[in-house]
C-alpha cells in the first residue's frame, strides 16, 4: 500500500501500523441490516488518512457505505487495527490509472479502463488498535501469565484515536 505523509499524529501512528497489512476486512450493513464482511486489498493512504481500494460498481456494497469498518490484523506481530468509518465510490478514471496493478487484472480483465472499475474511498472516523510487538514467546508467556495473575500482564498497548475526519480536514484547512 502506498502511504502519503499524514495531517496529523494519529493518522501517522494508524498508517504506522497498518503499512505491512495486505489485507483489510471491510464490514458494511446488507439490505437486510446484517452484518456482511469481505476482504480488500488497500491501495493507498492519502493525506487525509482515506483509504483507497479498487471496487467492482455491480457489487451490493456500493450501495451500503454509509457505515463501515475495516479491520486489519497481523497475528505474526501481534497487531491488530479496526477503523470506523463510511466509504464512498469515486469512478476517478486518472486515480485509477496512478493506482493500478497487475494484481488487479483477474477482478477487471479490461484493465483500468474496465467499465465496472471505480474506487472505494474509505474515509476513518476512530481508530481502536491492539499492539504487543513482541516474538510469540514473550506474547504467550504474556498469556500465561495473565492466566496465572487473574488480571491482564505485559499484553501491549491498546488504545483509540477519535475524531480521525474532522482532525485530518482541521488540519488540511491550516496547510
């Protein structure tokens, strides 16, 4: 994923930790108010801390955007990510062409020029994240010994970040 420098702190520290996730879990409300999850690959973290993936326009959630979360998880480091949001679809022909890959290529056989391609432009409200950077050993000793304590022992950080949109367009309106 390519990420731009970001408005302010909190946006950094979110791009921070999810730089090496390849992969997000996107969870939106169906028609039927259910909960429907699907993995995404993200392209790019602008300098509002939007984040953008390639989106098929016939899919059914285009049309649910309007409360969304993402959810990127690192297991190996001990890292996990969730960000609440909306999205929104932005059919922006030039920002696809900047974004494409291969990759792409079996989803839109057309290219970018596909006519079912556009970009879904998830924009984060608040940020919940749980960081324990340590090998697997330190973090299942940490397990046991949380076990043993009866109260949570050397687990990592967790902590949230608010408020993501209105800081990171505070902040584009002082640049």
């Amino acid at each position: 994923m390519k990420t731009q420098t970001q408005a302010n702190a909190s946006l950094a520290h979110v791009a921070e930790l999810i730089a090496d996730m390849p992969i997000a879990m996107l969870t939106t409300l169906d028609a039927n108010g259910a909960l429907a999850s699907r993995p995404m690959a993200p392209l790019e973290m602008d300098d509002s801390g939007a984040l953008w993936f390639f989106t098929n326009l016939q899919s059914s959630k285009v049309e649910h955007l309007g409360v969304a979360n993402l959810s990127f998880t690192d297991n190996a480091q001990g890292t996990y990510v969730s960000l609440s949001g909306r999205g929104e679809v932005a059919p922006d022909r030039e920002h696809v062409h900047r974004l494409w890959t291969a990759a792409a290529k079996p989803w839109f056989p057309d290219g970018p020029d596909s006519s079912d391609l556009a970009l879904l432009k998830f924009i984060p409200d608040t940020a919940d994240y749980w960081d324990a950077p340590n090998s697997r050993m330190v973090r299942a000793f940490a397990v046991v010994a949380s076990i043993l304590a009866g109260k949570p022992v050397a687990t990592g950080q967790h902590g949230s970040h608010t408020g993501l949109e209105a800081s990171a367009s505070a902040a584009g309106a002082t640049s």
